[in-house]
C-alpha cells in the first residue's frame, strides 16, 4: 500500500455503505455485493463518527493533534506564477543554477514566473490522526515586493496580485505553487512531494501504535 493516498485529482464515484460487524455493504440493500460494482483496488477511505470506535483510546489515536517541522526558518522557498506579460524584464531561470546569492529574487522559466519566499519562522505541518495535514501560519519575507507576509498562503495571494494581474481570483493550492531547490538533483520540486513523504512516514508509524495496541488489547 501507498502512503498517504490522495484523490484530490481524480474523479471519484461515492457509494453508501454500511459496517457491521467490520464487514462493509451496500447501505441501501445489503443484499449487493461490493464486488459486483467495483473493479480492481480501489484506495477510499471511511469517514465515520469517533464514537463508533471500539475504545476510547482508538478514538484519540485517530484524532490526536500534532505538529512536525516542514522546513526550518531560513528556507527559500520559491512560488511559481503565470504572468500574462511575456515582455518583463525578468531574467531566464538559466543563468541561475542555484538558489544561492546569485539568484535574483523572481525570475522567468518558460511561461512561469519563480518568485522567492523567505521563511522568517519555522514551517510547520499540523496533523490530526490521519486527516490531511494543516499548514501553520509563518511570517514570511518576499524580496521581489520587499514585504513580509504572513503565510504562505498570503505569500501567494501577494504575489499572485503584482504578477498575475489577468487572473480574477489570487489564491492558489500552495503545495502546488510553492518549490524548494533539491541540491543532489539539481531541480525545483513541489513541496507536495515532501508533505506526502512525510505523511507515509507519520502513516506507518500509525500503523505500529495499531498493531500494538490490538495486540495488548
């Protein structure tokens, strides 16, 4: 199994169910059997009320609230744009490598506009059991505006009204938008690939709290 799952971009099919006895049927004639409707694996997820947990320190297992660091304070994070002005005075991605001293604070890379963000504090993801995690709220510096913001998501809604002035709406998926530079790799990559490696981590472990506990159980 993949950790964590996500549907966020796929086109998904809901079906009622109920659970008896840990068995699953078809909530409105339990007579239908599942597999009749559902070809191959399909990954879902039942979203049920806690108190249907068999003890109550299941139910805090699955809701216990937590925070783990994403990136330390310092990080440069950089948020991509789409600017509908081809004729800014930006320089090409090209003659900037590395996101080091060199780099100019926004610069251009085929259609997309990559603007530095600078983490004034610690960015921190807040989980609870395993709902999708949380940014929490982190001042921020955006040197190509000269201003501090703070979030993320304020980042890009900043960004998004000096660069991208065609669009109607300024906010955006930031785990999507924003990038951090892979040294050994050479290449900008979504922060969504580090927020999903560390949820399969924080996933497994969850696992092992179960299997301990159903074993001593």
């Amino acid at each position: 199994m993949d950790y964590p799952l996500t549907m966020k971009e796929m086109k998904t099919a809901r079906i009622p169910i109920r659970i008896k006895d840990g068995k699953l049927s078809f909530l409105y004639d339990e007579t239908i059997d599942l597999s009749k409707l559902i070809v191959g694996e399909p990954i879902a997820e039942i979203i049920i009320p806690a108190s249907s947990l068999k003890s109550p320190k299941l139910e805090r297992i699955f809701n216990q609230e937590f925070s783990v660091e994403f990136f330390p304070q310092g990080t440069k994070l950089f948020c991509n744009l789409i600017s509908a002005n081809t004729k800014l005075s930006i320089k090409d991605e090209r003659e900037f490598l590395h996101p080091d001293s060199r780099i100019n604070s926004i610069f251009r890379h085929g259609v997309f506009l990559f603007a530095e963000v600078l983490l004034l504090e610690d960015l921190r993801l807040i989980y609870r059991g395993t709902k999708e995690p949380q940014l929490k709220s982190c001042i921020c510096y955006i040197p190509a505006l000269s201003v501090e913001a703070k979030s993320l998501n304020h980042a890009y809604t900043l960004l998004s009204q000096n660069f991208q002035k065609h669009r109607a709406a300024h906010t955006g998926n930031v785990y999507e938008h924003f990038h951090f530079y892979n040294y050994d790799k050479n290449l900008f990559v979504k922060i969504d690939i580090l927020r999903m490696i560390k949820s399969g981590e924080l996933n497994k472990q969850l696992v092992e709290v179960l299997e301990s506990h159903l074993k001593n159980d």
